[in-house]
C-alpha cells in the first residue's frame, strides 16, 4: 500500500451541531469517552497501509492542530512522509478561507505534486465510520476506474434536503448522483470518500477551478458522471455508519455505540482506532457510587449515580449527584446533589450543586464549553 496516500478535508459544516463547534472543527468533536471525530478516518488510513496524510484545515482549527501534534500517536511523524497539516493562507487569489474542496485542494497542489503516491483517499469527517482503504483501492484498481466512490445502503443515513446520493448498474458503474435533494430519489448514500489516482485529482482540480467551480461533488463528479468524462465506480461499506450532522445525530451515535454487539462489529481489534494520548490514573468509585451502563474514561471520579452515560476522561461526579441518558466531556463537574438527565456537558462544564437539567428525550440539552450552570 506504499502507493495510496490520504488526505483529510475538515469541511465547512461547523455550524450544524450548535455549542459543540463554537471553537472547534468538526473533526475535533470529541466522541466516544476518548476519541475526536478525525481519529476515525485517520486510524483506518495507518491500518491500510497509508503513511503520507495530509489535513485540509479550514476554521477554528486551534483545537484539532493541538490533537493530531506531530502524528506521533498514528507512527505519522517520520522524515519523509507522515501527518501533514494544510491550513489556509492569504495569498494574492486566496482569502484565507476556503470556497469549497476544490478550491482548498488547488490552494495545497504543491502537496500533492511532490507526493510520491500513485493514489489518493479522500474523505471528509462528518460521518462515523470504520472502513478498509486498501480493500477499496484494490477494487479501484480491478474495475480500471477513474474515482470510485464509497456508499452505503443503510437507511439511517438518510436525510430530507441533505446528503449525496448515487445509483450504481449491475457492473457497479455509477449512473447517477443528487446533492442535497428534498427527496432523494436514488437508493445508495455516498459518504463523501473517493479514491483516485493523484495525477488525475491534480488535472481535475486545475481545470475545474479555472472554469470557476470549487463543489467536489455538485461540479467535478457530477459533470463527470452525466457527460460520460469520467468512468465513476462504487464501492459498498457494509458496516455501520452515522451521519453526524446535527446535536440529535451526535448523540443518538453515541448512545447505540454504548450497545455491546454495535461496539464489537464496529471496533476492529485487528484495526485499533488510535488517538492522543492523555496519562491519568483509573477511575475511582467512590463507596456508595452507583454505576450502571454507562462507559467510563481513566481519570474520573464518581461519588454518586451515574447511569446510561458516557464520562470522557476526568470528569467528577459529586456525592448525591445523578446522571441519567447524558454524555459529559473531559474535565466536567456535576456538583453536590445535582441532576442531569439527556444533557451534552462540553469540556469543563460545571453543573452547580442542586440544579436538574432535564432534556427531552429526542433534544438534548447543550451546556457549551468552560460553562457553569
């Protein structure tokens, strides 16, 4: 796999879960306990082979430049090759922010072109998955296409006037493509992951910026699939996925990963999913704390009643506090006597002594980072 390289594109969708991306990107949305949203796609990259990454960054990246560092946790730190960081710059035709991926991959040609690499992942961060690189390269190569495209079949992917959808024939061609539809009409999801040669990305990019059009999927792929330019493939992602595009969609992921056999299909323990590294000591329980489902990071301690829930790494909960249906965040605080129930605490959030915040079961309540409430 020495051929494939990766590159990450952080996106433009910080607005779309609230409190959660006020100073973060979307790739550094913290998940499961321990886990950013980029450590997904970034650690099926490593476990493919692939040792040359770059990250297209775009706003409020303070937070996600801090959690990758040097890519040391990913063995992405060598001379050469490994984690590569793209931010944007000001230069005479660039504002300093990105119109688009197109746009964002022609500010960064001088990376790709002296990338050795024959071949190039390219994914965004917003949905949750756990795919197999190399397998999707080899199909790549088998069918002789020019892109292929990674979909899914699964339904909960779906969204009313949102999302990118394909329709493939029996050789597994792709016969057509809709952005954003109101009501898509086409039965695969496309997860916005593609791979093709990185010669071929280089021309695409160039000439579609010059005619002026920066949307990957609504200007190159479509074009491309509807003149009958580009031999445009698919290749199927059986295992779960989630669509991480609203407060709603981020937690209803997090809850179904607390499910035992939902968590052993989608974490591969020949595929680890990798991420930085935070020395504390275990967690501690309290006498008279009581615990039940819920998944416990190191560095927490927990005095009172914590069920259903996910703590991150150091949080506290207080003697006479309950937790109910809620993920808390590093560092969080649920004081003396206080009460959440399908709450989002942000990093340090702090819940005051007897205060109950109690959210309804489908909205759950946002308390943004740093807050005391």
């Amino acid at each position: 796999m020495k051929s494939m390289m990766g590159i990450i594109y952080t996106g433009e969708r910080d607005n779309q879960l609230r409190e959660l991306t006020t100073n973060r990107a979307v790739a550094a949305v913290p998940i499961y306990g321990r886990y950013r949203l980029i450590d997904f796609p970034l650690s099926a990259m490593v476990s493919s082979g692939i040792r040359n990454v770059g990250v297209i960054l775009q706003r409020n990246y303070n937070s996600l430049m801090d959690h990758l560092g040097s890519g040391r946790e990913w063995d992405l730190h060598g001379k050469r090759n490994g984690l590569v960081m793209l931010p944007p710059f000001m230069t005479r035709d660039n504002v300093g922010v990105y119109s688009g991926f197109l746009d964002a991959v022609r500010s960064n040609l001088h990376y790709l072109r002296r990338s050795k690499e024959r071949y190039v992942i390219v994914t965004d961060t917003h949905i949750l998955y756990s795919a197999k690189y190399d397998e999707m390269l080899s199909a790549h190569i088998e069918k002789g296409a020019d892109i292929t495209l990674l979909y899914t079949r699964d339904g909960n992917m779906r969204r009313n006037g949102a999302g990118r959808y394909i329709e493939v024939d029996e050789s597994g061609r792709v016969t057509g493509l809709e952005v954003d539809p109101t009501i898509s009409r086409m039965p695969y999801t496309y997860m916005e992951c593609m791979c093709v040669r990185r010669e071929l990305l280089i021309d695409l990019v160039d000439r579609a910026v010059s005619r002026g059009q920066y949307h990957l999927t609504r200007d190159l792929l479509m074009n491309g699939i509807y003149e009958g330019t580009l031999r445009v493939y698919g290749f199927e992602y059986t295992g779960k996925a989630w669509f991480i595009d609203s407060v709603q969609a981020y937690f209803e992921a997090s809850m179904e990963l607390m499910d035992v056999e939902t968590r052993r299909n989608f974490f591969d323990a020949d595929r680890p999913v990798l991420t930085k590294l935070r020395d504390e000591m275990p967690s501690r329980y309290v006498s008279g704390a009581n615990v039940k489902n819920c998944l416990v990071a190191d560095g927490c301690v927990i005095e009172g009643t914590v069920e259903n829930s996910i703590l991150f790494r150091g949080v506290r909960i207080e003697k006479g506090a309950v937790v109910k249906n809620s993920i808390i965040m590093q560092d969080g605080c649920v004081q003396k006597d206080a009460e959440i129930d399908h709450c989002i605490l942000d990093k340090q959030a702090i819940i005051r002594e007897d205060t109950r915040l109690i959210g309804p079961r489908n909205y759950p309540i946002v308390v943004a980072k740093d807050l005391i409430v």
